[in-house]
C-alpha cells in the first residue's frame, strides 16, 4: 500500500470516527429527547380528538407508534440547528 493510500484510508477513518461521535452525541442529547417529548405530545392530543368517540384498542395502540414515528421524522430540521450549536 502506498503512503498516498494509507493517509487517504486514514482521513476517510478519522471522518467516519467524527460522523459516528456527533450520532452518538445526538442520540443522547436532551435536545433530542425534549423534541420527541413534545411532539409526541402534541400527536397525542391531536389524535385523542380525533378518535374520540371511538372506544377501540387498536385505534388508542396507534397513539405512542405515530407520535414517536412522526416526532423522529421531523426532527432532521431540529439536528441541523443543533449541530451547528455543537
């Protein structure tokens, strides 16, 4: 291996090393724990008005699975933000 290849093969490590750090750091960052919260939240409370006069458990089981679903989604504009701050 050339000396060209190895410093290359090295760069290319040291960047997926930051990429994985920063995933680490955002997976346990209270940022990242406070947005699901609230959105989820507000799901909630936007389906329990919907389904209201329904008294199904399979409807209530959706709840907590669209909330976090639909929170984990639109949190790619909230990591941005945050990684620019980080």
């Amino acid at each position: 291996m050339e000396p060209k290849d190895l410093e290359k093969e090295i760069e290319e490590i040291k960047n997926r090393n930051k990429r994985v750090e920063l995933d680490k750091k955002w997976e346990t960052s209270g940022t990242r724990k406070i947005c699901i919260c609230i959105l989820t939240y507000i799901v909630v409370i936007i389906y329990s008005y919907i389904v209201r006069n329904y008294d199904n458990i399979f409807l209530s089981s959706l709840v907590p699975v669209i909330g976090f679903t639909l929170s984990t989604l639109s949190l790619k504009f909230v990591r941005k933000i945050w990684e620019k701050n980080n």
